[in-house]
C-alpha cells in the first residue's frame, strides 16, 4: 500500500540545506545534485553526459532518445533522461538535501543505498536486481533516491577505487536488468550506442516460455542486433573473450552483427556492450561531481562512507593474507595438480586453468607459475607463457570444491584430510584463510613457552 506521508503536500517552510550545497531551496538543490547545470525553472534539453573526455569526439549519442515512462525511469536512474523525472519528484514531495541525507521520509531510501553499496564491495554480481516495488510511487522515489544517495557517499569518499567499483557493480546490475527488459533495451541502447540497429525475426522463433532463469535468458532466440564499427572499435577492448575480438566478429558496410549463439542471445550481448558504457558514464559523471563535495556534507557522510572503506580495507586485507601464503598452506588440490605435472602426468584443462587462477590469485610471479607446467607432457613455454599471462591479467577466480569434484581435480577423499571435511569448506582459497587462522592460533602459546624456556638460570650468588 502506498504511504500516506508522501503522497501529503508539506509544509512551504520545509527546513533548507544548511551547508555545502545551495540554500535556495528543493528545486536548487535538485538542480546541483541530479547535475542540471540551468538557473531557469523551464526544463532544459537532456543531453548524454559524456564519459570520454578525451578524445571529444568519441562515439557517444549527443541526444538520447525520449523516455517518459516512470517505472523504467527508477529502475534505471542513472539515464540522463531520468534527471528531469526526479528533479519533478524531488520538488513535488519537497526532498531537499536535509531530507536525503537524515529524513525519516527518506530513510528506506539510505537503507537500500547502503545495500547497493555493500553489494558493489562484495558481491561479484554487482548490486542485487530485487529491489523495491517500482510499480508504485514509494517505491520509485526509494528505488531513485537511492542511487542519488549511494552516489553522494561515493563522492564524498573520494576514493577512485571505489568508485569504479561502485560503478562496475551498478553496470552489472543495469546488464541484467536490460537482458530481461526487451521492451527498453533498444531505447537504453541508442541512449550510449550512436549506430545501433535491430533486425527481426520470425515471430515463432522470438516467443519464448515463462519463468526462465538469467543463464536460460542468455541463451533465448531474439531479436538480431547490430552496431557500429566505431562503437565497437572502441568498447571491445574492455570485454574478455575471443567473441569481442575484431577479427572473430561479422563486419559488413561499417556495420558489427552481434549474432545469436546457443550460449549467448544477440541481445545479450548488447546489454554486455552496454555495461560498458553505463560504467564509464556513471564513474566519469562521479569523479566529476566528487569535487564539488565540501568540508561539512563530507562530515554528514562520514558514516555511510566508513562503512564502504571498512569493507574494502577487509576485502584488502583477505586478498594481503593471501598473497603471504607459505606454500605449507596451499589445498591438496593445489599441491596434487602441481606434483602431476611435475611427475609428467598430463593434467586436463581446468585442472590447468585452475592452478593459474590459484596462482594468480596468490600472487605468485608468473614465470614461477609457468615453471609448474614444465614437466608437462605437451609443455610449450610461449604457449604456456602466453596462457598463464592471459589468466593474471584478467583475474580468473578460481573454481570451488564442487567443481574441482565433478572435474576430477579433487584428490581428497571423506578422512583424508580434517580441514576439507569440514561442512563450510567449499572453495581452495577457504582452506588456506583456515591454516593460517589456525598457524595463528597454535603459534602463540607456543611462543610465549619459548620465551620462558630462553629465559637464563638464576645465579647462585
């Protein structure tokens, strides 16, 4: 049901910003945070903010096109069409930077931005696609509001890494979002793709049956899209996979078809160009906006944002404890792929793959790596050199236990080994963080015995 409180008209002398943004009410303080840069109160032209400073005259879209649809406005908050929707909203239910920021009208509003926050720490999917109920007009000003919030805490972090961070989770959540929402794909994507076009097909093959999972949604028949040269040219770089390479792609009269595969939906591979572009802009317009944060609205943020930096400096510290791994801590499953293809024993391809990751991931050097692979039947060391270079630049996450089972790579079996009996064990990298907690936990007793054992005999004088 919808709240009563904010459909209610308030009071014309609602509190004003006191510090750090403009004082001259909700519809000046609209205009500074959603980044309308205008002093009138007639809307001006939207226009696409464009991420690529340099050079100027990169392939983005001047003018997107029209979207006045309220639902997909919220959902997808960071479009420039959606800034004039929520400087209508923030004036229409008077949300000035007061309420933002300490409110009670806005409170699930901060509640959902720290979770889309935590998310883009943890969690490699990027932010959750549940959020509120957006068919409502509570839950679009949460939904919104949210984004402008978690927004503000980035910017008064002013931390480029979590920044990009945030901005890669947003991205991937806009991604998945856009492979499920066909009806506005082709709008998003003629907002950040300047020559983009879409090619029907037959209508039996584009019906598609109800209540399929994102990996099934992937793979559905659809509609054929294609792109420009140029924009392809220039987002490809960034994705990994030999299907975004230039010479494995279908180029005709300047155009790039992004044909449909069993395992991967032409417009799925749309939305993936699109993450691109939707990170670049929302970090860009962030970074851009973080120098306009003052002394006193970053000392409002002072908590939400030791929040986010407390859970990158554990995520930090994880991968630090990782790094220092004696070789004593490696899983068996590591050390048993290592004395394989050191006694000559032909290791199979994730098996391989999985102590590159592992490797990686460890920080090990990368020729010490290649070096495990030398006693390898089919051994090539530009082969392998090129391999094991290609899995550390692009950070490989090394597969868990159940995997390593199903492939064969497990060595362990029930009683062999206590850690890995253990019902949480479920990844490799789990077992090293427990034999180091564990080293930790033995050695100091064991310290403090050696120090009174050292301790010199008294004299007899």
């Amino acid at each position: 049901m919808r709240s009563k409180h904010l459909l209610r008209r308030p009071s014309q002398n609602a509190a004003e910003p006191r510090v750090g943004w403009p004082t001259s009410g909700v519809l000046a303080w609209a205009t500074q945070v959603i980044g309308w840069r205008t002093r009138s109160r007639k809307p001006p032209k939207v226009e696409l903010h464009n991420p690529w400073a340099f050079p100027r005259d990169m392939p983005v879209p001047t003018t997107p096109p029209l979207l006045t649809d309220e639902v997909t406005l919220a959902r997808y908050p960071f479009l420039p069409q959606a800034s004039d929707w929520i400087r209508t909203m923030a004036v229409r239910h008077s949300i000035d930077l007061n309420e933002l920021l300490e409110g009670t009208w806005m409170e699930q509003a901060r509640q959902r931005a720290r979770i889309r926050l935590i998310d883009s720490v943890q969690s490699k999917e990027g932010v959750q696609v549940v959020g509120g109920d957006i068919h409502t007009e509570e839950g679009r000003l949460i939904e919104a509001f949210s984004f402008y919030y978690a927004r503000l805490v980035m910017c008064a972090s002013e931390d480029e890494r979590l920044i990009a961070r945030w901005a890669q989770a947003e991205a991937a959540r806009a991604e998945q979002l856009l492979i499920q929402d066909t009806s506005n794909l082709p709008a998003v994507a003629r907002t950040y793709i300047t020559e983009v076009e879409q090619t029907s097909i037959a209508p039996s093959v584009r019906s598609t049956p109800s209540g399929m999972g994102m990996h099934q949604l992937r793979q559905r028949p659809s509609d054929e899209w294609r792109v420009g040269l140029a924009d392809f040219i220039e987002i490809c770089p960034k994705i990994t996979g030999h299907r975004w390479r230039l010479p494995n792609v279908d180029i005709e009269r300047g155009w790039v078809k992004l044909h449909g595969e069993r395992q991967y939906a032409s417009s799925a591979k749309l939305a993936r160009l699109l993450r691109e572009r939707i990170k670049a802009a929302i970090q860009a317009e962030t970074l851009e906006k973080m120098a306009e944060v003052t002394t006193d609205l970053a000392v409002r943020l002072a908590e939400p944002v030791g929040m986010v930096r407390n859970l990158m400096a554990n995520k930090t510290s994880e991968a630090i404890a990782l790094v220092g791994a004696e070789e004593s801590d490696w899983p068996p499953c590591m050390q048993k792929t290592i004395a394989d293809l050191a006694g000559g024993v032909n290791v199979n391809h994730f098996g391989r793959l999985f102590l590159a990751s592992m490797s990686a991931t460890l920080a090990l050097p990368q020729e010490s790596c290649v070096g495990f692979f030398r006693g390898a039947p089919d051994f090539s060391e530009s082969t392998t050199t090129y391999q094991v270079a290609h899995v550390y630049q692009h950070e490989y996450t090394p597969a868990g236990c159940g995997k390593l089972k199903v492939n064969h790579n497990c060595p362990v079996l029930p009683g062999d080994n206590r850690t890995c009996d253990q019902p949480w064990m479920d990844h490799p990298l789990k077992y090293i963080r427990a034999t180091q907690r564990w080293k930790r936990l033995t050695e100091r007793p064991s310290s403090n015995e050696s120090t009174e054992t050292e301790k010199p005999p008294k004299s007899d004088d």
